[in-house]
C-alpha cells in the first residue's frame, strides 16, 4: 500500500521523528516525510501539498511520462532560493528520502518523483531575465526552454537550449543538452556561465570559471550528484532568424533518409549551425512508417542549405520557413500524461549500412509486442557531429562527457510509449535486450562508442559508465568535497547517480 501522510499522522508520529532532528542516516520513508512534510508545513503552509489537498493530485502528476506518477508524502513548492536551502536542511536533518523535479521530462519512476518520500518541485522558480548588457540570461530551474526563448526574443536573442517546447531547463543542462545548433555552438552545458546551488547542508555557493571551479566543472554533465541549483545563467546569442525545415518520408525513403542522417553527422561543420531532430515511427494500425526530418540551420538561407541531402528524397511533405526562434519553439509540444515511455539507447560510428540493419531489426521486433495496448514505437536519431565536442575542448573549463573533436557519432534510441501498467516489464525487458544486443554486434563490427546520454537512457543504462573514468573519479571527489554527508547520494537516490568505487 501507497504511504501517504496527513496532518493527523505527521502528527502522531512527530514524537519520534524529534530523535532523528539533526540525524545524518537515512530513514524510513515514513518517518522521512512525516518529520520533513511538518516542519515544512510549519514553516510554508501552503507551499506544502499533501495528498489530502486539493492540487496534490495535479502536482504529483506534473510528468511527461505516466510512469513517473508517483505518490510523495507531501511535495514542496518553493519560490525563493532561500526556501530551497531551508527545505535542504531540513531533508537532511530529518533523514529524509527526497526526488528533485525541474521539468519533469526524464521518463523513469524515481528520477524525479518519490513514493513516500518529499518531492522538491521546483516549479515556481522559473523567473528568466535577460543580462542588460545582452550578453547572458539568468533562468531559474522551474523554467521551461520556451520561457527562455521567449524572454530573449524581444532583443533578437537565443541560446543553446532544449530543441522542443516544454522540456525543463534544469534536468537538459545539468545532463548536458542537446539542440539543433550544437555543430557551432557545442552542448547547453558548455553555455551555462555560471551556477547558483544548494548544498546538502542547505548552504548556498555559486560555481562559475572564478568561483568553486571544481563544482562548475563537475555541474557540466554531472547531473543531479552534487546539489540543487536554483540559477543557471546561460550565454546568449545574437541569433534572430532561423531557416527551418520539417519533411516526411513515406518507408521506402527510410534508407535514404538514414543514409542522410549519416552524412549530415560526418560532414556538419562548426560553419554553418545546422542540426536536426530526426525519427521513424510505426504506425501500428496501418503498419505503416514515416520518417521525419526537424532540422533548422542559422540564419536566413531558405531552403537551408545544410539539409540537401534530406531535400534530395523524395518527400510527402515539406515546409521551408524563415522564422524567429521563438516562433519555432512555440508549436513543439511535448504534452505531458501522454503515455508509458521506455527509451534505450546507444551510440555508434555513422554507418549507414548498419544503422539501416539496427532500424530493421527494431521493425520486425516491434511485430513481438504488436498486442500491446496503446503501443508507439519510434526509432530515433541523435546526430553529435566532432565539432560539437570542439567548444568544451577550446574554453578552458571542459565537461565531465570528455569527449574527443576528432569523431563524430550518432546516437540511435529506441523509443516506446504504451498505455498501460502490467506491459511495463515487458516494454523495459523488450527495448533493452534489443538495444543491448545491437551494440553489441556493433562492439563486434568496431563501430560502437560506449558514450550514453542520460536524456535518451533507460534505467536500466548506467550513464557513467561511458564517461571518461577520471572523470568519474573526479566528480565522485567534487562530490565527496561538497556533499559530504551525501545527501545527493543517500536522500536523493534517484536518476543517475555516480556511486561510489
Ligand atoms: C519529449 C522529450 C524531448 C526531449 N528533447 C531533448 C532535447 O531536445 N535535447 C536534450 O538534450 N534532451 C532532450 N530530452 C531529454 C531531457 O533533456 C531530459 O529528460 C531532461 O532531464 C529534462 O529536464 P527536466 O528538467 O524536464 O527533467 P526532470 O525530470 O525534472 O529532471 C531530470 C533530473 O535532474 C534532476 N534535477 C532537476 N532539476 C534539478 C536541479 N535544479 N538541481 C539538481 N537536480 C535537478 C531531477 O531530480 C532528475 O533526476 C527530451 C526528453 C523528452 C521526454
């Protein structure tokens, strides 16, 4: 059965909760929440949502994917960086199992949602506001990327963001960030200037290239090991137009299409910023599939130059547009609640021969999961051209990825929505014996990386365990330093955490 907590129980079980004020260890989640969730209530009323209130259900599933419904002993909505310290202490000094949402968009239970425990969401922290002098925009962690664009279009600004609407701007920048300009401009990590965090005893730092250079170092890609930050600020860009292209492919354009995505992986040079989202969906009605091409390439050229290889197929649709970003933005939605989702992924020289393979392969195993209700699947492809690692090698500071500017690779996952709870094994049991046995005939054929990106990983994929191991070893010092008593590790345990040699 769900704990939740009332005001009756946090009550009665506040006698035994006093023993554990102060108390370093980790307890039960019980007992967690109920000396976490009063204190809290005591404190902030109604910023305090417990399952008897009114909003706890539209909170509690405030998540992109349906699996990441959970119940939280009570969730705390703060809206000053402030609030966010003392909530930290008290977490700590209670002992208390604690999960982290930004924008909710990571699609596994537990990374941002917590049974039982407090659920810290950080919703109403959203304020973004543009430097006077252009040069950057302070973007609190509850934003959402078309916030961010939308506060810089006024001043014919943009950054490094997230590539759709709705995605939150903390949990894309803290993994690192993929958008369509990376070829130029490398990952949002390598954008943010500086951070505002919260440490696991509640104190308050900020990590930029003069200031705890360890931390800021470690926060570029480390994710959520190392505190909770409450201000990014991210460089802008003086960049207004953008020449867009969206195009669909009926199936037999599919080895074409994929041998274009490889192309435009090895030849997308830091010239011209240009990138894509790139994905073949089955329709499992019709078993039909149609491949589509978002790409968008910096300023005004129309069609863009850089997608001709695309251009060149022949295509159901096509829409060229010359458009400020914002407006390209806008119509991207990532609804939330709209499904159960499992990605899997890994990354791979681009050959398209044998990403064509990998592509069939997914096709036909789709067939063995054809009776599932409800069921979406996508085959999607990250193109992380070598440039895109060319920012982080030449600013000084680097990332915790570390990867080298003399490759490029694609990142090919596979993506799958459902409808309902008793498939959720069988989707996760699905999508990762298929995608581990792809990589592993690509480990065979020389053309596997071990690179994972936590934004299109399963739970079941240790993220770290692609990271350069000195870099593991350092953000686990990084970590050591600034949460020694391991709230980020003990009362924080979900999403991808570093653990320990
Ligand atoms: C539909 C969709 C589209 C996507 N598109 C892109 C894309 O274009 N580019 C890309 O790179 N990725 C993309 N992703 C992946 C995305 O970057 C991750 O899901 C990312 O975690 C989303 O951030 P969030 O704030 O919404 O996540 P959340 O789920 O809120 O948080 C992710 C993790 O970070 C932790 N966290 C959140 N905020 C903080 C904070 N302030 N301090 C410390 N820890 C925190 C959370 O506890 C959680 O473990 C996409 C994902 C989806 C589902």
């Amino acid at each position: 059965m769900r704990f939740r907590v009332s005001y009756q129980l946090a009550l009665g079980l506040f006698a035994n909760i006093a023993a554990c004020a102060g108390c370093r260890s980790v307890v039960s989640l019980e007992a967690g929440a109920s000396c976490a969730c009063t204190k809290l209530a005591a404190q902030y009323g109604d910023l305090v949502v417990l399952p008897d209130s009114s909003n706890y259900t539209a909170e509690s599933t405030e998540y992109w994917d349906v699996r990441s419904d959970l119940q939280p002993g009570c969730i705390f909505l703060p809206n000053e960086t402030t609030q966010v310290s003392s909530a930290v202490s008290i977490l700590q000094s209670c002992g208390t199992q604690f999960a982290i949402r930004g924008g909710g968009h990571m699609n596994f239970p537990g990374s941002n949602n917590i049974d039982g425990g407090v659920l810290l969401a950080l919703n109403s922290l959203n304020e973004v506001v543009v430097a006077s002098d252009n040069q950057s925009v302070s973007v609190g962690p509850g934003a959402r990327w078309v916030d961010v664009y939308a506060a810089l279009a006024p001043y014919d600004l943009y950054c490094i963001g997230g590539r759709l609407k709705t995605i939150g701007v903390s949990g894309l920048t803290l993994i690192g960030g993929f958008h369509y300009l990376i070829n130029k401009y490398g990952m949002t990590m390598d954008n943010v200037l500086s951070y505002d965090v919260v440490l696991g005893n509640g104190t308050q730092v900020t990590a930029n290239e003069t200031s705890n250079g360890d931390l800021f170092w470690a926060l570029k890609g480390g994710g959520s090991n190392f505190g909770i930050v409450t201000k990014f600020t991210i460089k802008a860009l003086p960049i207004a137009s953008l020449s867009t292209t969206i195009q669909a492919f009926d199936e037999s354009a599919v080895p074409a299409f994929i041998n274009a995505s490889c192309d435009l992986a090895l030849n997308d040079g830091p010239d011209l910023a240009a990138g894509t989202v790139l994905s073949i969906s089955v329709n499992t009605t019709t078993n039909a599939a149609i491949a589509s091409l978002l790409g968008v390439q910096e300023g005004t050229e129309s069609p863009p130059s850089r997608f001709a290889n695309f251009s060149s197929i022949p295509a159901l649709t096509v829409v060229n547009k010359v458009q400020p970003p914002l407006e390209w933005h806008s119509v991207l939605e990532t609804p939330n609640q709209m499904f159960r989702v499992q990605f899997a992924h890994h990354t791979m020289k681009p050959d398209g021969a044998q990403l064509y393979r990998i592509y069939q392969g997914w096709r036909a195993a789709v067939q063995d999961v054809i009776d599932v209700e409800g069921l979406y699947p996508t085959f999607v492809m990250n193109i992380l051209p070598k440039s895109a690692a060319s920012v982080a090698k030449t600013n000084g500071v680097g990332n915790t990825w570390g990867l080298d500017d003399d490759e490029s690779w694609i990142i090919w996952q596979f993506s799958t929505g459902w409808a309902n709870a008793v498939d959720d094994l069988r989707m996760t049991n699905w999508a990762r014996s298929l995608s581990d046995y792809w990589h592993a005939e690509n480990t065979a054929k020389g053309l596997a990386s071990e690179f994972l990106y936590a934004g299109d990983a399963g739970e079941f994929q240790n993220i770290f365990n692609g990271y350069p191991i000195e870099n593991v070893r350092r953000m686990r010092a990084v970590r050591d330093a600034y949460d020694p008593s391991g709230t980020f590790t003990r009362l924080n345990w979900g999403g991808f955490k570093l653990g320990g040699e």
